[in-house]
DNA sequence: AGCTTTTGATAAAGCGGTTAAGTTCGGGCC
DNA sequence: GGCCCGAACTTAACCGCTTTATCAAAAGCT
C-alpha cells in the first residue's frame, strides 16, 4: 500500500483524524486505551509523519541551515568544517532536525540565501559561523526574525545568541608559554583581521608584548590559506632578526609554515618553535609534530545545536553560552630559544 | 506586512488564486498581460514560495539526502568528505535543491534514516557513498523505489545509477609508475576490504604482481585510520627484506606512513618511495611532499549531483556516469630504488 | 448565422497534517 | 431529578500552493 496517511489510521482504528493526531502527538484528548490502539495501527500501518504537512500545520520546518560563504574548495581543505558540521548535526539529530547546507560565493550570496530560505520557511533557524567586527549580517537577522546562533563571541549590541570559547585566555597561555620557554621575538600569523576572534587574539598579543617585556612581536593578517602561511613564514625567516617563535591561527598555515622553515634549513623547535591555534590531525602527523592550542570543536557545534533547538522553541530567548577555553598541548615544534 | 501569499497576491492583482499558480510557475492558463502583472505584484509583495506548502502539493521535498556511516570525527579528519559535499552543493544548487545531511553510527542507523526520510518525504533522493561488495543496502533502496546515486562503481545486478572513477586504471598507472622506477617489493596500505573501490585496487595490484614480474606485492587492507597506517608502515618497515616503495589507499594513511617512516631513519625517497592514491592539501604540505593519484573529486560529486537531479525529474531512468580517471602527479617522495 | 474550438480565467477540491470549536455522555452535587 | 462539568471525541476549518473541472467569451469554421 502507498504511504498510509492519518486519514487510513482513522478509519482502520474507527476514530476521526482529530483523535489520531492527538494520540500520536501525546497530547490529551484521547483515552489511553484509544491511544495505545491507535498507536498500535500506526505502527502496524507503519506509518511516518509527512514533513510538509506537518510543517504547512504548524509551520516548523525541521531543519536548521548553515550557509557557508567560503570557496567552495576551502571546505575541503580545512578540518574545521568537518568537525563543525559533524557536531552541529550531532546535536540536532537528537531533535530529529535536519541540517540543511549552502555553500556560496561570496556575502551578498549569503545574505540572499538566508532571506529566501527564511521567506520559504525552509528552515527554522541558522548558525552562523565567523561573527566579524561590525557584522552587517547580524542587524540583516534580526530584521529578519528568525532564531540565530552564532559560532563564536561574545557579541555586544545584538540581540542574536552566541556560543563562544575564549580565544583570548587561549591566546593568553599560549604567549605565557612561549615567554616563559625564553621566546622575546614571537610573530603571530594571524587569520583574516575582519573576524571577531582573529582581532581579539591580535588584541591579546600586543598586551602581552608589555607585560611580557617581549622585543618584538607581530601580528600579520593572511587569508587562512596555505599559501600565504607559506609566504609570510619565508618572508619573516628571511629578515636579519628572526623570530623564535611563531603562532599561527590555523593548522593548515602551521603545517605551510614548518615546511618552508624545512626548506630553508631552520630547524624546529631548535631554531623556530612553531605554535597552531588550531588542533586537528593535521597537527598531529607532521614531523615533529606542532604544539597546538585544542578544544573540543566538534562538542562546541553540538552544543550550540542545542542551543538553537531552544531558541527555536522558544524564540523569546537569548542564549549565550561559553564552551571551554582552547589548551595548550606540547608536543615537538617547541622549545626555548637557542642559547637560553 | 507578514509573508504574502498567493492568495494576497490575488487580491491585489484582482484575479484568481489559480491564474496566480499559473502565471508564477510559467504555465499555460494565463495571458501574456495578466503574467506580467501578477509577476509585477509577486515581485513588489517580495514573495516567496512556501516549500512545505508546495511539497505537499506536487509531493518534492525539495531536497536530497546524504547520509554518512562514520564515526562522526573521521568528517573532520579526511578532506575527502569536505570535498564531496561541497561539490554536491554546487550540483544541487543549480536546481535550487538543498543537501541533508546526516552522520550515523552504524549501518542499520543508516538504513533507519533511509526508511524513515523516505517515508517522511522529506527528501526526493540519496547520495550514496563507498559502495560495498554485494552491497545489502542496494537491493533496500531498491524496494523503497527512491532515486539513489551512487558514488562509485560501476555496479552490476542492480537499477541504481552510479557515477564511478576508473580506479583499476589508476592503480595501474600507479604501479606501472613504480615499476619502472625500479621497484620489486611494493605493499598496498588498503582501505576497508568491503568496499568496492578497494577491491578493485588490490586485484589490480595482484594482476600486476605477473605482469611486471614483482618480486613481492602485499595488499594489507585498514579501517583508513592514520593509527592503522602507522601501524602497518612500522610493521613492513620492520621486517628482514623492506618493500621499496608504498602504496596508501587515503592521504590521511600516507601521511601517517611517512612519518613512521622518518621516525625510523628511513629516507623518503631514497629508501622507500611512498605513493598516496587520494590527494588534497595534506599531501603537499609534507616534507618531502607526496606523489599522489589525483583527481576533482569535487567536480566528480557536482558531477554526480547533476545525474541525481535528472533522476528525480525521470525516475524511470538510469544514469552511468564515468568520470575522469585519476591521474598521477610526481612529487618528492618517489624514486628509484637504492642501487638502482 | 450557427456551431465547434480555443483561450483566459475562476472556483473548488485536494495534499496530510494540526487545531479551534463543537458535541456526547457519564458522573458528581444539591 | 435537574444542572453543571470535564473527559473523550468528532467536525471542520485551515496552512499555502497545485491542479482539475468548469465556464464564459472570443475566435475559427462551414
């Protein structure tokens, strides 16, 4: 038989359509002898709820989406979206809500994707990755009214809810740790200087250049591309005074730049002591392999998941929430400065 | 104002709720006049289409499933599946479609969801990924008569389509390479026995042990873990007589293997050359970087997508689809045998 | 002119659920 | 016994769009 609808069950159960949405709902209105029968032919019928109708009722749409305004390739490359991803539908599977995922050129693309698929109530809400200074897309969302929440924070002057770990403390015991290993010349290969969480990081270092009494420390915006990792580590070792040190903000330009310090004979962590604010296995593999500030990416998707799944039940809420701070985890690609 | 919908669009252009379907969908029923100017009011109301609404209707979700059988941390770590879903996103795009995703744990989960979005109509198709050998979910999604596309192949003794890669002539090209480099002892660090692709490389493998008079080809099937790999690689690398040369069935395992390799004095290439059949990133951040079979897999998926949608529109079809064959790229980690 | 087609539009019936608004009925209470 | 009430269901409207049946008017044909 085709798909058997609530009307079949009705009929089969000798109930009206009104009752058997109510038992299979497990909402009252119904005895509980005449729900357990109904449920009983439900399943015997093996019937399934139909999404669009269900959604036209009581307009839930029962997906959230994740537009993703990257290269298409980028997605790919770097771990992070995996782990993202994979989180985020961990912690609406729960839900039995779907994610739906767009990946697009560039921010207007963005910004129409979002206005159309809350216009078609495709979804019920969005995550949104990358929070940048001044966010246009933020005030965009509200306007929009339809529950958000952002990777990343804390946001000020929004209404949207957020799920942040605090780069800055990261930034904090990384720095603290190169310090006390001896470093005073430390360059930071910074990620693209638009986003929230690159600004606090560089924010942190140039703090720490006093308290620290460091000789020099730099912060140098990139692309998060491999390239450039490459080409800003060769340019920085080709100075007379090298760095000792260099933190980078991803795995992928850790990795770029430990080959280009290979290539140029700088031996780490004698000579370089490389340093990712980013842990994945990447990290892991490389020889030696790269000291790395880690956290629990996946587990920080899944929660903000969750936190979105109430925001949507109740979009009168504001969530915020902080996951844990990123740690430190030594492994070869640091060590005190030659000659200390 | 609230979302508009046809109904106020009709109101307003002083006509019908049906001459509104008519003209917004491009369809007879309507003069060229009043479709101009009911497109006029739609346009100046801002409206969209409500996709539930619609999927109730003409019964298409809208939508494809890609369900993937993986410990959810493998997404973050194989750039593989970045690639894939970012390239069926493109394919899928085109047509306004939107991909599910959903990571489960085992095989029956997989089928469950199958079952259940199937039912729920919440998709109009799947994406299937690494095809087994007699595969049981085949013969599953046949009976639930739901468009499938598989990514791999070519299958016999069943209606699905596929999309494939010809990995028997890859792998080919790969040992021939190799062969006439020098090398007599290779080993093949496999994938998972049970896959298709897998099966076909190590039977190539055991055709070519004759056809160029090898003096020893092993297969040694893993579960593509980086730990398998490194497992494997310190193992062969152990014994009395070494292979020369190593064949890695992920880059993730290749990567793995050379640092095994580099952990046990053994120079790359010089000692042992070491081949990955899968490219991304990771094989040209290493040191010395890795020969790789490589191919677009991301146009491979957009590839797939497009035949997926072709499907859906004509389900009484059936797409084969041949992509272009990996190609083998030369980097730094292949050579000629010692002494040769 | 008289009749059949074609064209352009309308009204209304779904699609498969949810839900507000009745309707029945048995029981408690005065 | 009459009245009121809540529990258990039923009815029917509705969600927004598609589609079929219907119809009036214009156009084509002999």
């Amino acid at each position: 038989m085709a798909r058997p609808t609530i009307a079949d069950i009705a009929e089969r159960a000798g109930v009206s359509k009104g009752a058997v949405s109510f038992a299979l709902n497990g909402r009252p209105g119904v005895s509980e002898e005449t729900r357990r029968r109904i449920l009983a032919v439900a399943d015997e019928m093996n019937w399934r709820p139909h999404r669009a109708a269900r959604s036209l009722g009581n307009s839930r749409a029962g997906a959230v989406g994740l537009i993703l305004p990257r290269p298409a390739r980028t997605l790919g490359l770097e771990p992070f979206f995996g782990q993202i991803v994979s989180g985020l539908q961990a912690g609406l599977a729960e839900d039995g809500t779907a994610l739906q995922l767009l990946v697009v050129e560039d921010p207007e693309a963005e910004m129409a994707a979002y206005r159309s698929w809350t216009a078609e109530q495709r979804v019920d809400g969005f995550v949104l990755l990358d929070p940048l200074i001044d966010d246009p897309r933020f005030a965009a969302l509200e306007a929009l009214e339809v529950p958000v929440m952002v990777l990343g924070g804390p946001l000020e002057d929004t209404s949207l809810s957020f799920s942040w770990a605090d780069d800055s403390e990261a930034m904090h015991e990384a720095v603290d740790y190169l310090a006390a290993l001896g470093h005073r010349h430390v360059v930071h290969v910074a990620g693209m200087p638009q986003f929230l969480h690159t600004k606090r990081r560089m924010d942190v270092l140039t703090e720490a250049k006093e308290r620290h009494e460091l000789a020099e420390v730099v912060s140098i915006p990139t692309d998060y591309s491999d390239s450039e990792g490459a080409v800003i580590t060769r340019r920085v070792l080709s100075r007379r005074e090298r760095p000792t040190a260099i933190v980078y903000d991803s795995d992928v330009m850790a990795v770029a730049g430990l080959g280009v310090a290979l290539e140029m004979g700088v031996r780490v962590p004698q000579d370089l002591s490389i340093l990712s604010f980013d842990d994945s296995l990447l990290a892991r593999l490389t020889h030696p392999s790269l000291t790395a500030l880690t956290r629990d990416t996946q587990g920080w998707a899944t929660e903000a998941a969750r936190g979105l799944l109430r925001l949507i039940a109740d979009p009168s809420l504001t969530v915020r929430h902080q996951s844990s701070t990123p740690v430190l985890v030594p492994r070869e690609s640091t060590a005190p400065p030659a000659g200390h």
